[in-house]
C-alpha cells in the first residue's frame, strides 16, 4: 500500500492535467490553476523541514568536538538566517513585509541584494576563462564552435562592425552575425527543443504510468 | 425605447456644455454597425464576444472615433433592462469579450462610438453615438476545446508511438539503443572517486518539483547513487528546493537498499543549502573549493548559476558530467564539462541507465514520435512550396490557405 | 522614513560595497573573508525565501481564505467553498510528517500528487509550446519570391539551410538506430549545426556577462566612492 | 618523467596555453573600470529585432492601454533597467494607460525605479500622470505561468490589490479591465522563469496579446526564434538596450554602459586568438 496509493495519485492528477488542457467547461478549466496553488501550498510547508535541515546541518557542524577552523561558519548561518526570519516575521507589518521602507526591505537591498548581483556578476570572469579554455580548434566540432562563437562575438562589439566598415552594407560583421543567429543557430534550436518536447513527453508518461517511481522509494 | 443615436455628454446632467457642443461644429461620429453578440466559444463559460463593423469614421471618414463603450443588458419579455457599460475597446478593435456574464441569462450588447470633441472651454467633450442592439446571447461552457484539436491529435500520436513501444518491449522484443557518451562515463566518474577517496556532488539541478527536468535529474540520482552504493564511493546531494531534498533521499535510499548497502545511507548525504538561485550558488561553490570532489554531477534544470558552478568545478579538475534540457545554459556546460547531455538526452538517461526494457521501449516511442514530426515537416514544406509558387512569401500571412504552417497553431 | 536618513543609508552602503568586495575575493582563492560572506549569503537568502513562502504564498492561498471560509460557518452566511483548501493543507500536513520516522513515508502522497502535476502539465505545455510551434515555424515555403514573383535565391538558401539544419539535428537525437552509414553522416552534420548553436549562443551572452559586472562596478565607483558620477 | 625526451622545457606557448585564469580576470576587471571614468559614445548599429520592437511600439495608437510585466531582479537590472527606462520614457510620449505587474517579487520595485528615472527625463517635465488613472502598480503575483493564465480570464481576481494594497475597484484606470484582451500592447522586461517564455506560451499563444520582449542577452538566443508572430519585437542584453535607447529617441546609460563592455569583450576575443595561436605552436612543435 506504501506505493500503490502514491502511484494511483500521480496518475489520476497526470491524467487530469492533461485532459483539462483540453476541456474548457467547468471544473476542468480552471484546474491547474488550482493544483498549482496547492503545490505552492505544499512546497510552503516543505520549506520548514529545508530550514529545519539547514539550521541542523550548520549548528551541528558548530557544535561538534571536532576542532575544524571552519566550524564557526555554521553559526553565521544560523545568526544570518534568525536575523532575517525575525525581522521579516515579527518586525516589518505582516505581508507588507517587502514595502519599501520596511526594515525586512532593509535586509533586503544592503544584505541579499549585493550578495547575489556579486555572485551574479562572477560569471563576467567565467565566461572569459571558460571561453579561452573551450574555443580551440581541437577538431572540426570545435572548430564550428568556436568560429560561431568568434564571429558572433565579434559582431556583437561595435568594433566588429568598425572592423568591417569598408566592406559594403549587408557583409558587415554585426550582420554575418545577425545571420548565424537566424539561421543556423535557429535549426539547432528548433532540432534541440523539438527533441526536448518528445524527451518530455516520454519522461511524463513512463512518471504518469508508474514506470519510474524511484521517487517513492522502497515498501 | 433606444434612440439609435443618442448624443450623450460624459458628465451627464452637465447641461451646460451642450450649448458648446452646439457652437462646436464636429458632428458625433457615425455609430458602429452590424453589431453581434454571440457565446465566446471555446471556454468554460461566463463569457460573450461582441463584434462589431467599425463606424465609418473609425480610421475613416471623419477620422473622429476615439474608442467603443460596450454597454449591456439583461433581456426579459417586457423589454431589456438598463444598460450598463461593460467594457471599452480602442478604435480599430472590432471585437471585445465580455467575461463577466453569468451563464444561462439573456443578454444584449450595444455599442457605442466615441468621439472626443473640442470644446470653447478648452477640455474637449466627449461625444457618443450608439449603434442598434443586438440580439439575445447566452453564455455557456464548452466541452471540447475545438481550436486545440490539432493538439489533441498531437498528443494521441506522440503517446500512442510512446506507449507502443513500451507495449512491444515488456513482450520480450530486443531494442537497439544508441551509446549515451556522458552515461557511459557514469562508472568510470564514479570509480574515480572511490579510487581517489574523493567525494561526488550531485545536483539534481536548482528548480523545484514542478520542473520536469529537476524529475529527470531525480531519476538519474536513483541511478547513479546505486552505482556509487557498489563502489562504496561517497555521494553528496546538496540541494535548493525542500521538495527535492525530501524526494531525493527517498531515492537515494532505495538505491542503496537495492544495491544491498543499506546501511550505508544515511540522511545527511543529501541536504538542503537555500532556494535562492545565487545564495545557493555561493554554497556549492565553497563546499566544492573545501570538499575538492573529484566528481560533479549536473542533471537537472539550471538558469545562470550552470557556469558559476561549473568553472568552480572545473577550476578544482573534477570530472563533470552535465545534462539539462534548458537550451540557453547548455553552451556553458558544453564548454566547461567534460560530458553534456544535450536536451532529450537528460530524459533518455534514466532510461539508458537502468536498461529495462520498458523504459528503453519508451525511447524507441520516442523516436518514432520524431520521424512522424519529420515526416511532417516535411510533407507541409513541399505542399506549401508547391502552393506558393510565384507567390509573395514576404509576409507568409499573405499565402492565406497555403500556409500549412498555421495548421499546428494551437490556441 | 527612518531608513532614509543619511546615517542609515551611508551605512547600507558600506555594508552592501564590503558584502560585494568579499564575494568578489573568492576569485582570488577561497578565504575567510568569502566563507563569512558565503555563510551570510546562505542564512539570509534561505530565510528570505522562508519569509516570503510564509507571507505570499502560505497565509493568501491557504491561511486567510480558510480562516474567511470558516468565519462564514458561524457568522454566516455559510459557504462551503472552503472545504476544498482542506486536501492541499493535509497534503503539506504530510510534508511535514517527514520530521516523524516512522511516519514519514505518508510523504510519498504529497510527493506523488507534485510528480502527477508536474508531468501532465509539462507533457502537454511541451508539446505545443516546442513541438507544436516548431513545427508551425518550420513548415514554411523553401522557395522563396518578392511581390513581383521574382524569384529570391538567398532567401531560399537561408530557409532550405534551417530546414536541412533542423532535420539533421533531430537525427542526432534518433536513439534506437546506430549512427552508422547516411544516418551517422547525417547525424554527424546535425552535431555541427548543435555546435554552431552552442557556439553562437555562448558568444552571444559573453557580453550580457560583462554588463553583470558593469553594475557592479557602478556601485562601488559611484554609489560607495563617488568616484565616477 | 625528467628523463622523457619529448619534455621540453616549457616555452612561452606553453605557458600560455596553461595561463592562471586569475590572469584573464585581472585584465576584464580593468578594461570594464578603466572606460567607467570617461564620456566616449559610440555609433550602434540597430539591429531588425530592436527595430520591430520599435514600430510595434509606435504602431499601438496613442493613449493605447499597455501591459507592463518586469519579471526581473537587481541581479539582471544593469542589462534591463535601461530598457525598462526607455520603454517607459516611449509610454510617457505615446500617453499609454500603464498597469505594471511582475511574476517576479522584486520586478515591482525595479518597475518603480525605472518609472522614476522615465519621469526625471526633462522631455517629460510638463507631463503630469496620476496614480490609479494614468497608470497602476499591482505588484507581484505568485504562481509564474498560472498568473498569465488567470489575467487571460479575470485580471481582477488574479490581482486584488495593487502594490500598495489599495483594493483594485478603487482605481479608476482598473475599471475597464476584466482580462489580458483588454490590453493593446504589452511589453515583456524578462531575466529567466517566469518571463518571456511564459508570457508567449500563455500570452500570446492562448490569449493573442501583442507582446514584444527585452531579455538577458543570455535567454535572447531562446526568445529568438519566436519573433515574428508571438514576439513583434524582441531586445537582447546591454546592446539590446542600447540599440533601442539610440532607436526610439532616449539615450540612456546603456549606451554608456555599452563602452566597457565592448573593451572588455575585445579582450576575451584577443584571448581567445591568443589560446589558439599558443595551440597550434604547441602542437606543430610536438608533431615535429
């Protein structure tokens, strides 16, 4: 019974939420608003054992015997997560909590806000080195991508165009890269996302039917 | 009752611009025409279109329509009720539903031509002008959504090919499958880690639940932990969405259950950081520059964040395996991982994995669900070609019936 | 508003350039000043989630109209509507009976109900929004002419190179046939266009990558130093 | 190992092919800080897209009642917020009645900000807009696609109250608004999911809203191939944003922006040149 049950559930809402798609009458147009509702509500409660986890995790890692240098760590992670829960729980007027002004919005732009756009912003020092790692041309492969990428690149700089600027209207490099865009960069997006809608809907079904069922686990 | 055009000022009882409009010489506009109501179709009730031919001085003419008023009223056998305004469209819109309606009342629409005119006073004056009023029109629901038949059919294909498929294989049919590189690196990668007494990170992607491929990336952890349960290598699933980390230990456990190590689970291997896209970022980061495993794996749906911790990964000389169907993060994985798993490959992976032959049968579904889209393609290209010979192709709108393309519109 | 004041704000400031430089040194190496910063980073942003789930999604969509659905039963006039709010609270209900062991495989049904919804949605979201509507793009007349019926080679060549693209790329997705023969070849020529995709995709964003940092580096010349105006 | 003949001492090539990515990162930090301190302007090129998302904007009548849906965060904001301004600065000439909403739950806030910055703009000065009339924030909606969807049938509901938590039927510009058909035009400002994708797939598709989109240069290359029918338009990453402020009249600081990001941009195209010259020398070196 631990796994029929669950099965029998996947599969009726499955076949729910595909026949609705197709029934406008009432209930069935309305009802994946409604079961989407319900998921925000569930994955509301599961938070609780995420943060519970979380909390664990870094106080245990605090507290333990073990004398690691990084054990105080753990702490910054509790401190930084009350902090935030209190003020945003207890002391920013309820679900006004994000109005400007409030002390939750505070946190908010000189805490959360640097942190991630910093994070965020790594990424203009990785996709420099991992360009220069990966454009080489090791085979033919690569070399497609790193002449696609070059040449885009190049027609993405106005320099590519001042570069170019002789050549008559239409073989400019902002256009070569305009092209490959539209073309063939276009039919290895089509190919790729068409393939995605089949690998979807087999991924779906075999969920649906209770082929894969990993997710529930064992008896 | 209705006079058929009726001069209204837009403050009613406001009599004392009406010597002004007199003095203004712009008539009022002529009013719309033809005008229909009739039950919206294909929805679940509750609404009624309104179409209308435009007054010939919407565009036209004078030039002087600004917008429509769509008034409404409830019909009864001694004669139609007050009208109320319902909703407004701007000129040269010709079409206006009405979603407030309740289901089973007689109603009737008019319309009514607006015109902003100038008055001495300075503030200009509006004008309107009703048109005739239509008939009785009920609202109901639909049964079928016809503009999505083409969908339906669609469906029916792709499954049935789908369901076929697996129907042949668990009757004992050997199927072919293709070599998967970035699987087939799965034991390798994982044998490394032991070998090297290293960890592997498994990150079932940064989505939650509700995202087919974080499903996806889920099923291929079921696998991939039972391989590392027999190499007795140490698997560390950190993850971003609550929901995830509850299904993944669910996973992770039976696959160790069923790799005869049960013992070897544990609940801390698989534990949630935040659900925040960069914050989360920021954690595995540290954990790979602190942990250094010696194998990452990618599987699941990614946004920005698939470089950031792919370079860190790569920055420490880890085997990286990718696999995500989000097409604008797979260059970053391809040119910083060693393996990609290239959109519909992340959800043939499971499949590939586990080698039974129902799930490979789906696969095979899978493929013949692509020939038939080839095929299609195919076909409505040579029949569109040929229909549009010497044809205008500037504007495919312009080829009006042979655009077969607008046959898989779905509504 | 008190968090306008000068003090309040110069010091928003300085704490929002410091949090910036220290995330940044992890480019460097690894280091204390990054792990504080990460550890901050990880508790403030998984509360902030917290707090919004409980405000904007756990109190509007469960909490407030269960508490209105239930007032109506004693102030009336009764509506039963309400009712139905009671399968996604035992749902989340279940959730939570992971925190008991030997209960905790009740979870399953929740999980069960999430996977169901995730996969019907998908499957059909899916199919018509990717294959449908590449297929709608893709069926387009591959030769091509101007109003006067003249015809356009270029413009033909494009479509018929898309077409050709799109059809060799599907066949390197084919996995129930070994790319051997004209299949393999074909195949094969699906890969270039992959990687032509990756290729173009990848330096388009290079720069959208550099902007990230533009921003950045606005903040702390101009909003932190006023270096720059 | 030593005595292996084919290690040679490693050359110059060889130490570029196995540079320090620290290296790389020192020279994009200076060639993005280095322009930040001077005024240089550049000429851009307009791109087809960016001019189609021009004259859609310019098509929709004056006055015309206009979507605004900022699903974005600070994080992307270097890149769209000089959209968004420019956008807004077009809505202000073109009077369009504006109901800004976001799926995202910082996107209302960035909304406010470019609105702000839209309004500053001198061109503007006499331009007098009332809150709840001229144009309405109503804030941040939970449910990604599923908002989209229920704005198609009843945006009332979806949005009870606006940003500031005032009730919708108390804002005279909501009055005619029932559902997402009401609307003329719309404009998309999008960072990822929920964003344009959404909006086309439950917009445009099931709704047939005139949409045209500004995105993360990253997401432009997926957004792409849905300009024509279900996008008019379509703005992709700082160059986007800069082509635009250049098309439609209003310079901005994208275009500003647009210099450092070029230098920096050049230097991860000469590095690129500079791996594969130190490939080939030092593969030709060890086939010889």
């Amino acid at each position: 019974m631990r796994r029929e049950i669950p099965t029998a559930i996947a599969f009726f809402v499955g076949i729910i939420c595909i026949i609705q798609f197709f029934i406008p009458h009432r209930p069935f147009g309305t009802l994946v608003d409604v079961f989407s509702d319900w998921f925000g509500i569930v994955a509301a409660f599961a938070i609780w054992l995420g943060a519970l986890n979380l909390l664990k995790v870094s106080l245990e890692r605090s507290l333990s015997k073990k004398k690691t240098h990084d054990r105080w760590y753990g702490l910054v992670v509790a401190a930084s997560f009350f902090l935030i829960f209190i003020i945003g729980m207890f002391m920013s007027g309820g679900d006004q909590f994000q109005v400007p002004g409030s002390r939750f919005d505070y946190l908010y732009v000189n805490i959360y806000t640097p942190l991630s756009s910093t994070m965020f912003a790594l990424l203009a020092f990785f996709v420099a080195s991992a360009s220069y790692r990966a454009f080489r041309a090791r085979s033919w492969e690569a070399t497609l991508l790193l002449i696609a990428a070059f040449f885009v690149m190049l027609g993405r700089a106005p320099v590519g165009d001042q570069l170019t600027g002789f050549m008559p209207e239409g073989y400019r490099l902002s256009e070569v890269a305009n092209w490959i865009m539209t073309y063939p960069q276009v039919a290895g997006q089509r190919a790729i996302m068409i393939g995605i809608a089949l690998g979807v809907a087999s991924a779906s079904l075999r969920l649906i039917l209770g082929l894969e069922r990993s997710y529930l686990g064992g008896e | 009752m209705l006079a058929s055009a009726a001069i209204a000022q837009t403050a009613p009882g406001d009599s004392s611009a009406i010597p002004a409009l007199t003095i203004a010489q712009p008539p009022p506009p002529n009013p719309a025409t033809n005008v229909k109501a009739e039950d919206a179709p294909n929805d679940g009730g509750g609404s009624i279109r309104v179409t209308w031919a435009a007054s010939p001085d919407d565009g036209a003419g004078r030039k002087n329509v600004a917008s429509y008023n769509i008034l409404r009223a409830v019909s009864s056998p001694t004669g139609a009720g007050a009208f109320d305004t319902v909703g407004s469209a701007t000129a040269g819109n010709t079409e206006f539903t009405d979603g407030h309606t309740e289901d089973g009342i007689p109603y009737i629409y008019i319309v009514e031509a607006l015109s902003s005119v100038p008055s001495p006073g300075g503030t200009p004056v509006m004008v309107s002008v009703r048109s005739e009023p239509t008939g009785v029109a009920y609202s109901n629901g639909q049964w079928f959504h016809m503009r999505r038949l083409n969908a339906l059919i669609m469906v029916i294909i792709v499954c049935g090919a789908i369901l076929y498929f697996i129907q042949q294989a668990s009757s004992g049919k050997e199927l072919f499958i293709r070599k998967i590189a970035g699987l087939d690196a799965v034991d390798e990668a994982v044998g490394r880690a032991t070998e090297m007494g290293r960890k592997i990170f498994y990150i079932p992607g940064t989505q939650d639940m509700d995202e087919v491929q974080t499903l996806a990336g889920i099923t291929i952890l079921g696998r991939v932990a039972k391989v590392a349960a027999e190499y007795e290598a140490s698997l560390e699933v950190p993850v971003s969405r609550s929901l995830v980390m509850v299904t993944c230990r669910e996973v992770v456990k039976e696959a160790y259950l069923n790799a005869g190590r049960p013992e070897a689970y544990n609940d801390s291997m698989v534990y949630y950081l935040t659900d925040d896209q960069f914050g989360y970022a920021a954690g595995i980061d540290g954990l790979v520059m602190r942990d250094k495993p010696s194998t990452l794996f990618f599987m699941g749906a990614f946004y920005a964040e698939s470089l950031i911790l792919a370079e860190t990964g790569n920055s420490i000389g880890a085997i990286q395996i990718a696999g995500t169907a989000m097409p604008a993060q797979l260059p970053f994985f391809v040119a910083a991982c060693d393996y990609t798993l290239i959109g519909e490959e992340l959800f043939a992976a499971s499949a590939y994995l586990s080698k039974e032959p129902k799930l490979l049968g789906s696969l095979k579904g899978q493929d013949l669900g692509k020939a038939i889209i080839l095929l299609a393609i195919l076909v409505g290209i040579v029949m569109t070609s040929f229909g549009a010979i010497s044809m205008d192709t500037s504007d495919l709108d312009k080829l009006g019936n042979y655009n077969i393309g607008q046959w898989f519109e779905v509504q | 508003m008190w968090m306008d004041h000068p003090g309040w704000v110069l010091f928003g400031t300085w704490v929002a350039a410091l949090f910036t430089l220290g995330i940044a040194t992890f480019l460097y190496k690894d280091n204390p000043v990054y792990k504080f910063c990460e550890a901050v980073f990880v508790g403030i942003s998984a509360g902030y989630w917290f707090v919004s789930y409980f405000w904007q999604t756990l109190l509007p969509k469960l909490g407030y109209p269960f508490y209105a659905g239930v007032k109506t039963v004693f102030v009336g006039p009764a509506e039963w509507g309400w009712l139905v709010l009671l399968i996604p609270g035992t749902l989340g209900m279940m959730m939570l009976l992971r925190l008991v062991p030997k209960a905790g495989w009740i979870a399953r049904w929740p999980l069960a109900f999430i996977v169901g919804y995730t996969a019907g949605l998908r499957l059909i979201t899916f199919l018509q929004s990717n294959a449908m509507t590449q297929l709608q793009n893709s069926v387009q007349p591959v030769v091509r002419y101007n109003e006067s019926g003249q015809f356009l080679g270029w413009e033909s060549f494009n479509i018929l190179l898309v077409t050709v693209g799109t059809f060799a790329g599907l066949f390197y997705f084919f996995f129930s046939q070994e790319h051997k023969g004209v299949f393999g070849r074909v195949a094969r020529v699906g890969t270039w266009f992959l990687m032509i995709t990756f290729g173009a995709a990848f330096g388009y964003t290079v720069m959208g990558r550099m902007s990230l940092l533009i921003g950045r580096l606005d903040f702390l010349l101009a909003d932190w130093l006023h270096l720059i105006r | 190992m030593a005595e292996n003949p084919t290690e040679m001492k490693p050359g110059l090539f060889d130490r570029l092919m196995r540079i320090d990515r620290r290296v790389i990162f020192i020279f994009i930090s200076v060639a993005l800080i280095v322009p930040l301190f001077f005024n240089i302007s550049q000429r851009i090129q307009v791109s087809p897209e960016v001019q189609m998302l021009n004259d859609a904007m310019n098509k929709v009548p004056d006055g015309g009642l206009v979507l605004f849906a900022m699903d974005y965060d600070p994080p992307s904001a270097p890149e769209l917020q000089p959209m968004a301004v420019a956008a807004f600065k077009v809505a202000l000439a073109k009077k369009f009645k504006m109901v800004i909403i976001g799926l995202w739950p910082q996107g209302p806030m960035q909304a406010n900000m470019a609105f702000e910055t839209a309004t500053h703009d001198p061109r503007f000065k006499d331009v007098k807009l009332t809150y709840g009339v001229d144009y309405v924030n109503l804030g941040f909606q939970s449910g990604n696609e599923a908002v989209i969807q229920k704005m198609g049938s009843d945006i009332p509901t979806t949005f009870p109250r606006d940003y500031a938590g005032t009730p919708v039927d108390q804002l005279p510009l909501m009055k005619g608004i029932k559902n997402l058909g009401n609307f003329d035009f719309m404009v998309n400002i999008s960072a990822g999911y929920p964003g344009t994708r959404e909006w086309v797939q439950f917009g445009a598709d099931r709704f047939g809203l005139k949409m045209v989109s500004g995105s993360t240069a990253v997401q432009t290359t997926e957004m792409s191939p849905y300009v024509g029918k279900q996008l008019l338009g379509l703005m992709g990453g700082m160059r986007g944003a800069a082509e635009f402020e250049q098309v439609s009249g209003y310079p901005g600081r994208a275009i500003k922006f647009m210099v450092g990001q070029s230098v920096a941009h050049v230097i991860v195209i000469v590095f690129i040149v500079i791996g594969n010259i130190a490939y080939f020398a030092t593969r030709k070196r060890k086939g010889a």
